[in-house]
C-alpha cells in the first residue's frame, strides 16, 4: 500500500499505480522517453478527441509541405479562427467521475530549458468511434452544436511528468487533486483524462466568449488536421524524451504553436532553436515575423525573432537597390529594415521619402495612413538627422496629424543645437530602444552642422567630422560626400578624398566643395578650409580660395594637410582628436 501522504500531483515526483517506482522529475532535462505511453510508468489515460466544426465527417488532407502553403493555409482559416479560441482545452459540466477534462490554465511561469536527448518511438492507442461515445460530455455554455468527434486516440501519461514541463498540465493536475480530497473520490476513479481538439487546426473549444490575444491561428481546414494531431502527438513525446521527431519547418512552426498553447516553453526553445538552424528566407523571416502575437512576446522566441529581423535588414540594407521588393514587404518586415543603424542611404531625408511612399501604396486612405505612421512606422524615421529643410516638410506633410509633427520637428531641432558630449549621451541612452532616434546611421553622405548668416554678407559655416575608420577605408582613391547644405538658395556638399598629389608621387587626403547641379546657374564665392590641429585642438585654416560656381563643378586642395597619406592617418596623427578628424568650410558670396 502506498503511503497515502505522498501527493500524487506534486510535480517533482510521481508513485505510479501499477508499480512502486518512483520517477524523479524535477530536472528539466531528464530523459523520460522509455516511459511514454507505457502503463508501467503512468498514472493516467489521456484520451484525445478529434472533432470536426460540423456534422459532416471530412476526410484527412496532406500537411503542407512548404512554408509558402502553411501561411498560405493558415490566412485561409484567419476569420474562422478569430472567432475561437485556439488550443483551449474544455470544461465539461457533464463529466462523470471516471473522466477528467482538461482546462486551459492561467498564465504560470515557464519551466526551465532542457537539452535535446535521444527520443524512442512510443506506439499509440487508436480507437473507433462508435457514434454514442462522449454524448454525455457537452456542456451547455459550449457552442458546438455540429460539432462531431471523428477520431479518438489514447495514450497512458504520467501527470507528473507532464506538470514538471507545462503549467497547463501542473494546473489540471493541483485541480485534480483538489477535488479528490472536497468530493471524497479515491484517486482510482480520476483515472481518464480527456483533451479535445479540432480537426482544422488543433484547437479545442473551451467558451467562446473568450477573445483569442492578438492574431489568431490561421490554418486551411481539411489540408491541416492530419499535421496537426502529428504537432500535438510530437509535442506530448517531447515533454518525455526532450526531442522531436520533426524537422522541417512547417512541421516545427506547428509544434511550436502547439507549445505555446500548452505553455511548454522548453520545446518552445527547442522550436526556435532548431528553426534557426535552418536557411533563412525572406519567406521565411517574414513568417517567423507574422506569428500570433502571443509566441512572439514569448521569451523562448526571441532569438527567432531577432534573427528575421537580422536576416531582412542585412538583406534590404540597400534600399534604393532593392526598392521595388521592399515596398511590397509586410509592415513587419518594413521595420525590421528601418530599425537597422547600417542601412546604405544617402540621408534620414531618403528613410523619410521611402516611409511615405511605402505607407501610402499600402494605405490609401489618409486617416489609416496617419494611424499607422504615428503609432508604428515614424518611430523609426530619425528626425534629427534629418536636414532642416525636410523637417520644414514634415511640418506642412499632411499624412502626419499636426500635432504628432510638430512634436518630432521640436525634438529634432533641439537635438541639433545640443553641445555634442549632450548629444552623445542622448544617443547612448538610446541603446534599449528599437527606434534609436538618437542614433547615427551609416549614411552614404555625412550629416553636417551648417550655421547661416544673412548680414553682414550672407555667408555659411559648415562643419564635418569624420571618424578615423571612415577616412581608412577612403584609401586608395576613395571618397566621401557630405549631405546638401545651402547658401544663397542654391545647395552645396563637401566631398574628402584619397587621391594621387599632383606629381603622383604618393597618396594624400584632399577636401572638396561642390555646387549641385541646377541648371546654368553660376554663383561666385569665397571659401575657405580649416581643420582641428594638436595640440591647441583649434581650427587651423589650411586653404583660402575663390570660385565662380556653375552647376556640378568641385573646386578644393587636392593634398589639404601637405603630407602623404601615410603620416595623415598615423597614429601620432596632428588631426585625429579622439579618434575624429574635425574640418570646417566657410563659405560667403561674392558681390
């Protein structure tokens, strides 16, 4: 006889009725599958009901085979599937003492991660529907009138092992054990064990008046029941043996939705990790992406995400080269892009035009456009980066409410007219945050600081930093253009080079200004190059000069610093301050 102080449901150990061996549980990474579906080792029968939405039985389909058809089948089933509640477990009021129905369980915290163990294959029980079978188990608050069970499977489980790796199951097990004790029936008599679930999509109806939280699973009613019992079967061997059987991604995408519904947050990982072991797609990133809500906020998944997220921004990291394909991308996928420091634009400017005009193909409607522009896409433009002349833009676009762009305007000029250790402090703190809006990308031309003055002359000051890695890779004959500034209303740039002295007897590094092209205009002005010198760390003018612009000419020194490259970019270098090489154009017009 059993010592009848032992819990039969505490989940860090387990008596069996059919012997005395005692199952330790409590390591999450124990291997248990010898005792899957094994009376010898088992507590309980957990009997599996497979019913169909209506009273006409249908016949079993083929799983998908591809992640296109699983997200293919899982849109198809999007309306029915919003109004159910996916992988819920019922509560039948009429269950007799012989059969225990399972409940979904509240939120309880994950179990702990396990390592992958050898799994045995474990032979299941399956049994004919005779018709009469569960005519007893309907509740009356459970809508599923038409529904018919099609296919009934059998397994013998150890509760215990089932609770030490899902909350869901430790639920029903302390609820169980719960109403032994207040209705006086031996534990003999709660044997049976009964989980339902749909034939289109392994979920099991428990009220309808609950709400499924976020996006709902989607999947084609007739081509999903077969892989779906497969994902149920795979999962419940894992919780034993710590492994699956499946490998493909389809296959792995319905066990991990089955995890997270059974909260079983070690073969969660096991998914996750295994998916990405896998080749990355773009359809695949993108799917990963568009999961239900509630197996993206799972911590398990995070590494899944992070890595589609990786996949698309180093993919689409060239926007302008790939434009076409991004602007039909998902809104998932657009900021998975625009979240990335290391996009190859020309400016904030270009992220700004390419956000407008992707949201206004996908959203037509203004009031939508707005809506999504404000609450998910804006986050990741970065206004201050932005030149003043688009900010005045954004001010006057009318796909932002006022408001909204007001606020973003103020910030970005305010940023700009911090003190430089200020601004760098605003951009570390920015480091938790997805948008970074504090941040500096790589942009193909340079931000600048430009002060402008209308009297005595009109005249511009116009700063450019650039770092020690930036000036290394302009070796050999590289260079780099600053973003447009104006003076006079007409729009300039800066450009540094590494190019041949005018002998060709070695390298140097030379600055540039250049007039942007707009038609026959001509512009006459006086310039001047300086640079920040150890050890004063002043601005030094090294070349003064004069120049009738007309559009797309360059004027500038070719060797500004009058040494070879070489001792320029040395590491007792007089013009690399901390790292940075700090040069500064002041330009006036002529009268």
């Amino acid at each position: 006889m059993k010592d009848s102080n032992l819990d039969l449901f505490d989940p860090r150990t387990a008596v069996m009725d059919s012997s005395d061996y005692t199952i330790e549980v409590a390591r999450g990474d124990a291997d248990f599958g010898f005792a899957f579906n094994d009376s010898n080792f088992s507590d309980r029968i957990l009997r599996i009901e497979i019913i169909s939405e209506s009273a006409e039985t249908r016949t079993d389909g083929e799983g998908c085979t591809s992640l296109a058809d699983w997200d293919r089948n899982r849109k198809r089933r999007r309306e029915d599937i919003k109004r159910e509640n996916a992988f819920t477990a019922v509560d039948m009021a009429a269950a007799g003492p012989e059969e225990q129905i399972l409940n979904q369980p509240d939120n309880i915290p994950d179990d702990g991660d396990t390592e992958n163990q050898e799994e045995e294959a474990a032979a299941m029980i399956e049994e004919p529907q005779s018709g009469d079978e569960g005519a007893n188990d309907v509740d009356s608050n459970w809508s599923m009138e038409c529904s018919t069970v099609v296919k009934v499977k059998t397994l013998h489980i150890s509760s215990p092992i089932l609770a030490a790796k899902s909350p869901f199951f430790y639920k029903v097990n302390l609820n169980v054990h719960m109403e032994l004790f207040s209705n006086g029936m031996r534990e003999s008599e709660q044997r049976h064990v009964t989980l339902r679930i749909n034939a289109s999509g392994l979920k099991s109806e428990v009220s309808k008046k609950q709400e499924v939280d976020g996006a709902p699973l989607k999947i084609k009613e007739n081509d999903r029941r077969f892989s779906e019992e497969t994902a149920l079967m795979d999962l419940l061997n894992f919780m034993y043996s710590n492994t699956l059987t499946a490998a493909t991604a389809p296959a792995l995408l319905d066990v991990l939705m089955a995890a997270d519904k059974f909260e079983v947050a070690s073969c969660m990982r096991y998914c996750s990790r295994s998916l990405r072991n896998l080749p990355m797609t773009p359809e695949s990133a993108l799917l990963y992406l568009d999961l239900p809500s509630s197996v993206l906020m799972a911590e398990a998944v995070q590494p899944l995400t992070d890595a589609a997220k990786q996949f698309l921004a180093v993919r689409y990291k060239d926007i302008t080269k790939y434009q076409d394909e991004v602007l039909n991308l998902p809104l998932a996928g657009v900021e998975a892009i625009l979240s990335s420091d290391d996009l190859q634009v020309a400016s904030e400017d270009a992220v700004y035009d390419f956000v407008l005009k992707w949201s206004r193909i996908q959203y037509p409607k203004v009031e939508e456009r707005r809506e999504i522009l404000a609450t998910r896409l804006a986050q990741y433009i970065r206004f201050p980066y932005m030149t003043c002349r688009k900010l005045r833009k954004v001010m006057a676009c009318n796909d932002f409410d006022h408001d909204f762009a007001q606020k973003v305007v103020v910030e970005a000029l305010f940023f700009k007219a911090e003190a430089p250790h200020r601004q760098r402090s605003l951009a570390a703190d920015e480091n938790p945050n997805p948008n970074r809006r504090f941040v500096e990308r790589a942009y193909k031309y340079r931000p600048v600081k430009v002060v402008e003055f209308e009297l005595p002359r009109q005249q511009c000051v116009v700063y450019l930093d650039l770092k020690r890695e930036e000036c290394t890779n302009l070796f050999p004959s590289g260079r780099v253009y600053s973003q447009a500034f104006h003076l006079g209303g007409q729009g300039f740039f800066l450009s540094a080079h590494c190019n041949m002295d005018q002998q060709s007897s070695f390298h140097c590094f030379g600055l540039f200004l250049g007039m942007q092209e707009k038609g026959s205009v001509t512009f006459a002005v006086d310039y001047e190059f300086a640079a920040r010198s150890k050890p004063t760390e002043e601005y030094i003018s090294k070349y003064k000069g004069n120049y009738t612009f007309t559009g797309g000419k360059a004027v500038g020194y070719r060797n500004l610093f009058a040494i070879p490259w070489t001792s320029f970019m040395a590491e007792d270098s007089l013009y690399f301050i901390n790292g940075i090489l700090h040069l500064r154009a002041e330009l006036t017009i002529r009268h």
